[in-house]
C-alpha cells in the first residue's frame, strides 16, 4: 500500500479518499460500488427492454472487465472494513449477474465473450 501519489477526495463530494486503485474513476470504494451497481441495473434494464446490438454488447462486456479488474485490484491491496467487504461483494455478484444476462441475450451468434467463429461453425455443422 504505497501512498506516494497525492491525495485525491472521492468525486461524489464525500471526502472520503480514493484509494489509487480506483484513480481512474476518482471515487471512493463505497461510492465506486453503488455506481458500478447502479449502472449493472440500468443496463440489465435496457437489455431486458430493447435487446442491445453488438457494438454495445461490446461497450458492456468491456465495463464489466474493466470494472471486475479494478474490484479485484482493491480486494487484493487494501484492507476492507466488513460492511466494504460485503458491499465489493454485492458488487461483484452485479456484474457476473449482467455477463449472463448480456450471455443470454446474445444466444443468437455474435457474442463477444465466445468467439463468433465457433458459434458460426456449429450453427452450420
Ligand atoms: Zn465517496
């Protein structure tokens, strides 16, 4: 846990500091989990009512890696308190909860996360 960078207040003005792991998105872990939760929402939504096209499955599949990445980093470098823990949690179930919903959605073919090739191939076979 090094703390050479500068000290950064959470961008949700809650003057809480944002760990450098999650310097990219300039908020606190607590505020950092309630957006990425919120957004898992919005976008399950939006699945759920109007499908989404392949670019966006894109644009999706890549916020969950990002956001699983930089959750992962925080869980390994600093000491949660046992309400963080619970919400880190809350949070990674989130997102795994949208893979499947976005997996489910595009059981047709052009999913990201399998490559399209394969899925072509035995559509043929
Ligand atoms: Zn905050």
């Amino acid at each position: 846990m090094s703390k050479l960078t500068e000290h950064r207040s959470c961008t949700a003005q809650c003057n809480k500091p944002v760990p450098v792991e999650l310097h990219a998105a300039g908020l606190c872990v607590s505020h950092f989990t309630f957006n990425v939760e919120k957004a898992c929402a919005d976008m399950h939504r939006q699945i759920a009512m109007c499908g989404v096209s392949a670019e966006r499955q894109t644009e999706i599949t890549l916020y969950l890696v990002e956001c699983s990445a930089m959750l992962a980093h925080v869980t390994s470098t600093l000491s949660l308190s046992d309400q963080l823990k619970r919400r880190v949690l809350s949070t990674f179930l989130c997102l795994m909860n949208l893979r499947e919903t976005l997996e489910r959605s595009s059981s047709v073919g052009a999913s990201p996360i399998r490559p399209p090739s394969r899925i072509a191939a035995a559509a043929t076979a």
